[in-house]
C-alpha cells in the first residue's frame, strides 16, 4: 500500500513529531507508515483524513496486485 | 441480566484483564532488579552455592521479567501493541521449539559440564524464563526496527 503522508505533512509544514501529537501516537509510527513498514488501522486512517482534510483514499493508495 | 447483558459484562472484564499494563516508571525498576539477579545467579553459583538462595534467584529473575514485560511504553500506541502481540507470538513458538529441543540441549550440557552445570536446561522455570526473555528480547526488537 503506498501513502501520501509525507507530502501531506509537508504541505501541512508539520514534523513527524508534530502530526504524532496530533493524532495521538509515537514519532516511531509516523515513520513506520511513511516508509510502509506499518499499515494504519481504520481510526488512525481516518483521523489523519480529518487532520489533512483530504478521503482515506486520498492518502492511501492500493498496489497493483493487492486487490 | 440477560444473556446479552451478560456477555458485554464478561468482555469487557476479559478487555479489561487483558489491558492490564503497568505504568512505564516500572521498566527501568524491573530492568535493574533482571541485572541484580542475573548476577546474583553466577555469584551464587561460583561461591556460597546456596539452593535456598539461589531458588530465591530463579523466582527473582522470573518476576523482575514479568514487570518487564507487563510495562507499558511511554506512548503505548497501535504500532506498540502490535508489536508487543507479535512479540508474545514469536515467543511462544520459540518455546515450543525450546521444549522440542530439550533432550538434545540436556545431552550437550551435560556432555560439556560433566553434571555440573549451573544452566541445565531442565524444568518449567527454565521453561518460562526463556518464554519471558525471548519475549522482552524480540518486543526491544521489532520496536527498534520501527525506529
């Protein structure tokens, strides 16, 4: 699953430090996410799509062959 | 109460049960009784060598593990809890592998020591200390991967 999350954080000016207290979770999970070691469950998807205003599907995205 | 009633009340006391953390200020208080007691252990072994005291050590180790592993992160987040499952996961295979092992370890132990070894693989602390070690070893692990 590729994501987003980096340039959304970008366009945001935030940190990785700033966007994890923001949404309630460790530095270490942000990084996770952004080099796609860890998927995000539903309810931090979405409070990362309230956070950057944009759908789930916006910032995340399915590969070719994962569906 | 009916059954459904019932049922919200019994899962959420497991939720409850199975939430159970302590706060993070223990880790380091677990981490340097493991230390005392790991030394303890070879001290014991290569002076005094008293059973009273060194089953108070076996104890000691199992419980200072227990704090360890039961503690939770400062930010004990989704990515933590996957990780500490995962952890619990692996532990438990490799216990089993440990426990398929055993009578082969027992013989090399005993071939090297003569009969004299103070880390002869046998009994159920052995058993659950290598479950809880295996556990702490691979949660410090895959979190240190993440970061």
């Amino acid at each position: 699953m590729k994501n987003r999350l980096k340039v959304e954080r970008a366009i945001l000016n935030l940190t990785q430090e700033d966007l994890a207290n923001k949404i309630g979770v460790s530095r270490q999970t942000i990084s996770s996410i952004e080099k796609n070691r860890y998927i995000p469950s539903t309810l931090l998807a979405l409070k990362m799509s309230r956070l950057f205003n944009k759908t789930v599907n916006e910032i995340f995205e399915l590969e070719e062959g994962e569906f | 109460m009916d059954s459904t009633n019932a049922s919200n009340c019994k899962s959420k006391g497991i939720k409850k049960f199975s939430r159970f953390q302590l706060a993070a200020a223990y880790k380091p208080i677990g981490r340097m009784f493991f230390c005392l007691f790991f030394l303890s252990l070879f001290i014991n072994a290569f002076t005094i060598n008293n059973l009273v005291f060194r089953e108070i050590i076996k104890y000691g180790l199992l419980v200072s593990l227990l704090i360890i592993s039961l503690t939770k992160e400062p930010i004990e987040d989704e990515l933590i809890v996957q990780i500490r499952m995962q952890s619990y996961a692996y532990a438990f295979i490799g216990g089993i592998f440990f426990v398929l092992l055993q009578p082969i370890l027992n013989y090399v132990v005993d071939l090297v020591s003569e009969g004299h070894s103070i880390l002869k693989p046998n009994g159920d602390w052995l058993i659950l200390w290598i479950l809880l070690f295996s556990q702490v070893t691979i949660f410090e692990t895959l979190k240190f991967r993440h970061q």
